[in-house]
C-alpha cells in the first residue's frame, strides 16, 4: 500500500522539483512568487480548474486570484501542464472572479495547432 502511495507522490514531486525555482515576467509587471508559491496560492480555485468541471469559483478562489495578480497568473497558465488543472478553465478565473485582469499572453508552445 505505501508504494501506490509513493507511486501517487512522485508526478508532484517531480513537478515541484522542476518548478520550484520557476518565475517569468507577466504584462507589465513582473510576477514577485516562483511558479510553486503562485501554484499553492491557487489551492483554493483547484475544483473551480477541474476539467470539466461546472463548479464555479468560490469567493475564496476569487480573493486567491486577486491576491496573486495577472503576472504571476499568467505564469502559471504559461508554464507546464499542472495534472488536474484545466488551462482554459484557469484563463477564465479573472473573468469569473471580476478581476479586470489583461487576457495572458499564451506561449507559442500552448497554442492550439
């Protein structure tokens, strides 16, 4: 049983170990949390980016959003696919949230072919 377990941690800890130190500029303004602390910022949105996911975000999400700023967003929608998180789902928190955040600039490597 604490094998599966380990099995589970190992695609977290490979991405944390890759992100950690992970931090670009946004629009404007630079993005001041490397791309794990803006990761765990987000916690509270995590069912609001679910693929598929109907729920919409929570007040709490919204705060989480606002809080961490458009830069550091767009970070994260920017960087590598995060399991269990939608990108377009996330693209929409500032709309869903009323943020009056500037649309992220996706990387030429997410855009759809």
């Amino acid at each position: 049983m604490k094998k599966l377990n380990d099995l589970k941690a190992l695609p977290l800890l490979v991405f944390v170990l890759l992100l950690a130190g992970l931090a670009k500029e946004g629009e404007g303004h630079a993005c001041s949390s490397t791309f794990f602390s803006a990761l765990v910022q987000l916690i509270p949105c995590r069912a609001a980016v679910a693929p598929f996911s109907p729920i919409p975000p929570t007040e709490v999400c919204c705060n989480a959003v606002k809080t961490l700023g458009q830069a550091c967003l767009c970070v994260l929608v920017n960087g590598p696919p995060i399991a269990g998180v939608d990108r377009n789902m996330a693209l929409q928190l500032p709309e869903k949230c009323t943020a009056n955040f500037d649309p992220c600039n996706l990387s030429h490597s997410l855009l759809p072919i």
